[in-house]
C-alpha cells in the first residue's frame, strides 16, 4: 500500500500550514492544505498542487528551507487510489487523524487549486 503523510509547516512570517503527502512511485505528490487533518472532517480544506517532493519527507521532521522554516508529521498511514483523472482523485486513507473516504477535486478556473474533503 502506498503512504501518505501530513506534515505541519511553519515558516518564518507566514501562516502555519499543511502539506498532505502521497507516494506515488519515488515521488510524493504534494498539496498545501489550509486547515490541519483533524479539520478536514468538519468542512472543506483548499488544496494547492505544489512541487513534488522526495520520499524522504515520509519521516522526515525538521528544519526546511535553508533554516527558515520547520515541519513535523501530524498524521501518517497508507491510501488506496479508488478513482483517478486529471481533476479527481478519490481515496481510502488509513491514517492516525484521516481514516475513510477522501476526494481531491480540482477547480475548473485554476489547474493548481483543490479542495480536500471527506466523502
């Protein structure tokens, strides 16, 4: 099964933030939530597709950006991919927070804006 992670982010004169995590073959597709996982339950999170990160981030906390920011794991576990296509992305997580059904949907005006939800 692949995994996935929750990292929070804090940087240096920016809000706090989320980036859910999905491993997808070396990589982890990223997405920048707005609300943390335990949230997500409650109402809609906006999601931006960021840069694809390095598989290291499934455990890593720490340090980012040249010290200017920090990141710790707030929910990890695996995902099953139920449906897919480029503006849809339907999921079964097993997560510490996230456990059940989520959708990723994308914005028909913005190609980088999502919304994350429970189904």
């Amino acid at each position: 099964m692949p995994r996935f992670v929750i990292l929070e982010h804090q940087r240096e004169g920016e809000e706090t933030h989320w980036d859910l995590m999905l491993e997808v073959g070396d990589i982890l597709k990223t997405f920048r939530l707005d609300s943390p996982p335990d949230g997500i339950a409650q109402r809609v999170a906006e999601a931006t597709s960021i840069f694809d990160h390095q598989r290291r981030f499934l455990t890593y906390e720490g340090p980012v950006n040249q010290g200017k920011g920090c990141v710790r794991r707030v929910d990890v576990g695996t995902y099953e991919t139920r449906s897919q296509d480029s503006a849809h992305w339907k999921l079964a997580l097993v997560g510490q927070t996230l456990s059940g059904e989520y959708e990723l949907n994308r914005s028909e005006a913005n190609i980088e804006a999502w919304s994350f939800t429970r189904s």
